[in-house]
C-alpha cells in the first residue's frame, strides 16, 4: 500500500483501505472471536457517533476502520496476562497498556510504513498532538492515530501519551468512550456485562474528566434514541444448521426459532418481535415464546406468508432487550437474507 494512494481523495483508496483492514480483522476473528466482536462493535458504535457529531463521510468511515482494528495490539500481548482473570499487578498492567502502541505501528507497517520507520513515525505522531497539532493530514494518520490515542483521557491519565483534552485527536476520544460503553456492556470472564443505564450513568459521571463532553452528551442522546443499545441478554445455541454461521458465542438458533438467555419473565404464547441489526438495517422478526426455562426462553419464528428467514455472517452480541416487544438484539457483520 502506497501513501498516495490513501491520501488520493477518489475510487480505489476507500477500497484498499477496507481490504487491508478485512484483511487483519479475518486476523482477529482467527485469533480470539470475543475480540474480534469487541472490535466490531466498538467500529459500529464510534462510527456511528462521529456521523452524529455531524463529522464528514470520509472521516465517519476512517472512524469505522480504526473502531474495528482498535485493539490489534492485543494479539500481541501474552495470554497469560490477556486473559488473566481478576486484576493486574502494575507489571502486567504495563504489558497491557503497550497494546495501543502496539496496535498503531502493526497498522502503520500494514498501511505501507516501511517497518524499520514504524517507531520513528508513531513518535512523530506523539510529538505532533504534544505540539498542539492534533489534525492528521492522510487518511493513514487518523486511522493509526486513533488506535495509538484510543486510550488517552482528557484529564491526562490516560496512555500511552497522557496526552490532554484538546491536544486528543478526536477520533480518538470518540474511539475512546466508544470502547469504554462497549466494554462495560460486555461480560468478561471475570464479571457480567452491566446494563445500558449503569453504564450510561458511569459515562456521564465521568464527563469532562475522562471524556470529552459533547462526545459524552452525543453518545448519551444516541444510546436512547436507538433500540439497538438498550439491551442485555445474551444468545447462545449449537443448532448445526445455523451453527456454520455463527461466531464466538452465538448459537442456538435454527430456522425455526432461537434461544434466548434472558432473566425477564415472558409468557409462553407472548408474541414478540426480535430485531436482527446490521450496519444501517434492523430485520424485525416476528416470534412466538415456545417455552421458559430457568436460564431463559425458547422462540419459534413466524414466518409471514411462508417466507423462510435465513441468517449468514453475522455476528450476536451477548446483551439483548426484553420488555415483552422487543427480545433482543444481534449485531451481524454483512447480513443476507437468501432462499
Ligand atoms: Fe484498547
Ligand atoms: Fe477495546
């Protein structure tokens, strides 16, 4: 990959860009799926910010890109402490935290860097937002850029630069708080994922201290507008029809219906509605609870008019919605619905 080509302003770098990162997301999904979810969902989430804060098209996508390989760097941390479970002693912490750094030169070096230059390029980086000159002028810059910052705090604390409030790319405060909402809501090994209103009160709690405010105010105003987010249940399953398709913890579901993990109570017979949600599309399907048990509820789909609904490549995530209408939730990747 040529620099010109990714500063060019038309046609084929938007391409490129996008092949190299499916490229080393096929990577992660390879390496770890609980990762390479996170990553998919904190894209999907930044970049959907950065267009509510009314950022232009080019940088939204960037935003996308730099969302879904964020933490890359993780693949080069040590298992033992990757998924240590419990807390980390300062040693292990610091072996963390070079994750971002990590991350921002593997990319650098895949976005055509030569690698004995990758070191010197990302401390230009670093000098340049020291120096107040937090715009990055290629494409590149903001992608790599952002995954180097995606940690830094605007009160300073952050890593791997401490860098400070306004000398913080945006696109990197907006990766930054977009990680932090999709973290919490994720279960971890060592705890459950915590629901959308404690995480929104976390995240506003912190509001001009470890987050940049509008950015904090825009996510605010997002996640309650959009149904997608208000969820917390989780999906699981094996059925070996659907199970092809399936990434890390997803699963049992078939064409008939799916089980969904979930403390709320419904009714057997309760009609609902589960909403499939891909990149600027939810497919609501309809369904009927077939049964209860103590860790959740069976669903049989209804298939309107003996239409077949068919799922392909598409990723679940582990919170869901049940208010007696809307069940839950699923992000999927490149959704298809085929014969
Ligand atoms: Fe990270
Ligand atoms: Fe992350």
């Amino acid at each position: 990959m040529k620099l010109s080509s990714l500063k060019s302003k038309k046609g084929t770098p938007k391409v490129k860009i996008d092949s190299i990162a499916d490229s080393i997301l096929g990577l992660i999904r390879e390496k770890d799926s609980s990762l390479f979810e996170h990553n998919i969902r904190v894209g999907d989430l930044a970049s959907a910010l950065a267009e509510a804060l009314g950022m232009d098209e080019k940088t939204v996508f960037l935003t996308k890109i730099a969302g879904k390989m964020h933490d890359i760097g993780k693949l080069s941390v040590p298992e033992s402490v990757l998924y240590k479970r419990g807390s980390y002693v300062d040693v292990e912490m610091d072996i963390m935290k070079r994750h971002s750094v990590l991350g921002a030169r593997y990319l650098a070096v895949a976005f055509g860097i030569p690698s004995a230059h990758a070191d010197g390029y990302i401390d230009g980086l670093i000098a340049r937002c020291r120096e107040g000159n937090k715009e990055m002028p290629g494409s590149r810059d903001m992608i790599v850029s952002g995954v180097l910052f995606h940690h830094e705090k605007i009160d300073g604390s952050g890593y791997p630069s401490g860098l400070k409030g306004a000398k913080i790319p945006l696109m990197a405060t907006i990766l930054c708080l977009a990680d932090y909402y999709i973290a919490m809501r994720e279960k971890r090994a060592y705890r459950d994922g915590y629901d959308n209103s404690t995480v929104l009160e976390l995240v506003t709690s912190n509001r001009n201290r470890l987050f940049n405010t509008p950015v904090v105010d825009k996510l605010c105003e997002f996640i309650r507008a959009d149904r997608r987010y208000k969820l917390d249940a989780s999906v699981e399953g094996k059925t070996r029809d659907a199970q092809r398709f399936f990434l890390g913890r997803a699963g049992n579901i078939s064409l008939s219906g799916m089980y969904i993990k979930t403390g709320r109570i419904t009714g057997v017979g309760q009609e609902l509605v589960i909403n499939f949600a891909a990149d600027g599309s939810i497919v609501d399907i309809p369904a009927i609870v077939s049964r209860i048990d103590k860790d959740g509820i069976g669903v049989k789909f209804i298939h309107e008019n003996g239409t077949k609904v068919f799922f392909e490549n598409f990723i679940m995530n582990n919170y869901g919605e049940c208010d007696g209408k809307h069940l839950v939730h699923s992000l999927f990747e490149e959704a298809a619905i085929y014969e």
